[in-house]
C-alpha cells in the first residue's frame, strides 16, 4: 500500500494550490537516508545527531565516524535543505 502511495506521487511538494512546501524527512543517522530518498524526501528537516553519541554511551565517535554521517547525508541531499542539530 505505501509503496503504491509512493509511486503514485511526484515532484516536490506543494499544495493543492500550488504553494511550494519542501518535503522534509527526520533522520537519526546516514543509515535513515534510504528510506528518505525513496520516500521522495528533499532534504532533511532534522538530522538527529545525538544517536551519533548514543551508540556507543562509554566514548564519543570519532572525528572520522562524524565527517562520514555528516558528508553522506550531506551528499544525498546536494540541492535540498539539511538542518543539523548539534
């Protein structure tokens, strides 16, 4: 059923009289994006960081794991809105 709701829309969103409304999607991580895409999303309303932090509660990421989730959810959406909470 969702994916034929999927399938039966296109194009960004807007209203019904025409009024431009980006279609957002909220993130916990890169791992969300799929999903996102495929839902249509264009860009990402909140990426939730935190959960970056929240893996592992006895050490934080590492630089190298941060510059990965950010650059990958960053490069999905080149054109789109990407709100980060730090």
């Amino acid at each position: 059923e969702r994916k034929a709701a999927l399938a039966a829309s296109s194009g960004p969103g807007a209203t019904s009289d025409g009024h431009k409304v980006p279609l957002l999607a909220n993130i916990g991580g890169p791992g969300d994006v799929p999903a996102a895409v495929e839902a249509g999303a264009e860009g990402v309303g909140l990426f939730r960081t935190e959960f970056l932090f929240l893996d592992d509660s006895r050490n934080a990421p590492s630089e190298a794991k941060q510059i990965h989730a950010y650059r990958s959810v960053l490069e999905a959406f080149p054109e789109g809105r990407v709100v980060v909470r730090v």
